[in-house]
C-alpha cells in the first residue's frame, strides 16, 4: 500500500485525459486563466514536451488547490501507444508511491467529431482500463468544442454518447458534462471531481499494490492485444509480399525493388511492433518505488514533506529537479 501519512497540507490532483485535438491543454490554460500550456493548431500531435504536463492552479471561491497533469493522447501520430501508457503508469505510481491524493479523471472528448471513429474507441477503452470500475464515480465525461457545432446536432451526437459508447461507465457512476470554453466551466467541472473522496485507480492496484508488469494489468494486456493483431497483420502482409517477389520474372527489376522496399518497411514495422510489446514487460511500481527512495535521498533535507513530493512529481513528469519554488508558493509553506 503507497504511503498515506504528512498529507494534510498536500494539494488535490486531477488528470486530464483525451485524444489529441479534444482539447485538453485549452481546458487547463483556461483552468488556470492564462497560458501555462502549449497549445497546437496542426493535424499532428500537438503536446511538445513528451512527459505529461504538470500544472497547478488556485481555484476560486474557496481557494482549493489542485494539481492538473494534462497527459498525452493515445492516438499521438509520432508516439505509440506502448510508451504513451508506460509513460502515464509511470506517473500514476508515483502519485500513489507518494500519497498525493488523486480525485478523479477528466475525460474530454470533441464533439465536433463526425463518428465516433475506432480511434476514439480505442483510446476511451484504453482509459476505462486504466481507471477500473471502482473508480468509475471519480470520473467526468466531458464534452468540448460546443462553439463550433450547431446545438441541435450537437445535442444528438451527445445523446449518443450517453446511450451507446459513455453508457456502461455511466451507470457505473461516472457523470457527464459539457465544457463551454471559458474559466468558469472549467472550474466547474474540476470543482465536481473536488468534492470526491480520493481513488485509487485499477492500473496503480495493478502496478504498486500487486506489484504487477505492465502487460499483465488490463491496460497493458489491452494495448499488448492490439500490438498481437498489427504483428499478424504485418506478418501476412510480408508473406505475400515475399511471395509475389518469386513470381516476378527477372527482367522486371523496377516492380521487384519496389517490393523490396515494401517488403523491407513491413519487417521494420513488426520489429517496431515487437519492441513495443517488449516494453511493456516491466516492473512499472517497483522501478517508481526504486527511483523514488533514490530521489528523496537527492533533495534537501530542509524541505517539508509536501514540498518534498511535489518536487519528486516534478521529476516524473519533466520539471527539472530542484524546482520547488513555483510549488511551496502557492501551497503555503
């Protein structure tokens, strides 16, 4: 079980999750009311920094502090999937390692979207694995991009979401929300996650408690299944590729190098598959723990327990180490 003790003075967290282009990023710059993270205007993933974002904002009324991590999309065009999961594991280990209490997870979700395309389901699977249904109640469906739809149609890819593809996490005790673009919207919504107890999701019980690999928990093995199929894919793709190359005459040398470079690119594409499958054969919490005990023994001694873990948090999601100083301002130490 992560560590639970010193926490009294330690912020709230919530993660932010989606596909590229939902909007994520958007949501958390108008969550903290200016610009604290990049946003994207092209076709290709948007996120510059490959950790998560680490982010925190004071809301108002009452002043509750929160951490926001906007992750990275899972249908990321340079990225797979593998080392976007391992990635976000490795994030939630240390947020449980360290007991920085988790209120729940964001989803967010454009509804500008045509179809609800296989990507989309993909990725909303991905995310239901890693939550588990114990959680489910800590988890806000949103809804983005209101100002670029009309109402009506709108308002029907909505009821279409709630009864068909958001439906089985809904009556699991998720909620479902819209996000209307401005700050007040999206203190809203996070305030809703606020008022929750913390959770735990499955995938940190997978991972820190059960001590698990990564391909075994039910992300892992979901996103392992899916790299099983590409691999077969590719396999019989270069079968017939090696085998149209034998029925080539050998005066036809054009037709029989462009199926070399064919044949070449689909091995490349199973190694590439392989080595991800790979990847997720490892010991994602005891490697968090290690490097955790490793990191305290780094920092100053001075620093109190809070800002101490928030610092180590820093580090799993690309703030140098050290930097303390934007973290112990607003947390009142």
């Amino acid at each position: 079980m992560a560590a639970v003790t010193g926490l009294r003075d330690m912020p709230s967290m919530v993660i932010v999750m989606g596909a590229t282009g939902a909007g994520k990023s958007y949501f958390i710059n108008q969550l903290a009311g200016r610009e604290v993270v990049q946003e994207g205007a092209t076709l290709d993933s948007c996120t510059l920094s490959k950790a998560p974002n680490f982010q925190s904002t004071n809301l108002q009324p009452d002043s509750s502090k929160v951490l926001v991590i906007d992750t990275p999309g899972f249908d990321d065009s340079s990225r797979p999937d593998s080392e976007i999961l391992t990635e976000i594991a490795r994030l939630l280990a240390a947020q449980y390692e360290l007991g920085v209490q988790l209120k729940g997870v964001i989803y967010i979700h454009r509804i500008t979207d045509i179809r609800y395309s296989r990507s989309a389901i993909k990725i909303f699977e991905i995310f239901k694995k890693i939550c588990g249904d114990r959680a489910m109640k800590n988890n806000l469906l949103v809804t983005s991009r209101w100002s670029e739809v009309d109402q009506a149609l709108g308002s029907d890819r909505e009821r279409q979401l709630k009864e068909k593809f958001w439906s089985y996490m809904l009556n699991k005790g998720s909620n479902m929300s819209r996000f209307h673009g401005d700050r007040d919207s999206a203190i809203s919504l996070v305030s809703q996650l606020l008022s929750k107890d913390t959770v735990v999701l499955e995938l940190q019980e997978e991972l820190v408690d059960r001590g698990k690999n990564l391909d075994e928990t039910a992300a892992g093995v979901y996103v392992s299944d899916n790299l099983e199929k590409m691999k077969q894919k590719y396999q019989e793709e270069i079968s017939a590729l090696a085998r149209l190359r034998q029925e080539l005459l050998d005066h036809d040398k054009a037709a029989r190098r462009q199926l070399q470079r064919d044949w070449e690119a689909e091995q490349n594409r199973l190694r590439e598959a392989n080595e991800q499958q790979v990847s997720l054969q490892k010991p994602v919490g005891t490697q968090v723990r290690k490097e955790i005990k490793e990191k305290k023994s780094g920092l100053s001694t001075l620093l109190s327990f809070v800002p101490a873990a928030i610092s180590i948090m820093g580090m799993f999601v690309g703030i140098p180490p050290g930097v303390t100083e934007i973290f112990t301002s607003w947390i009142g130490m």
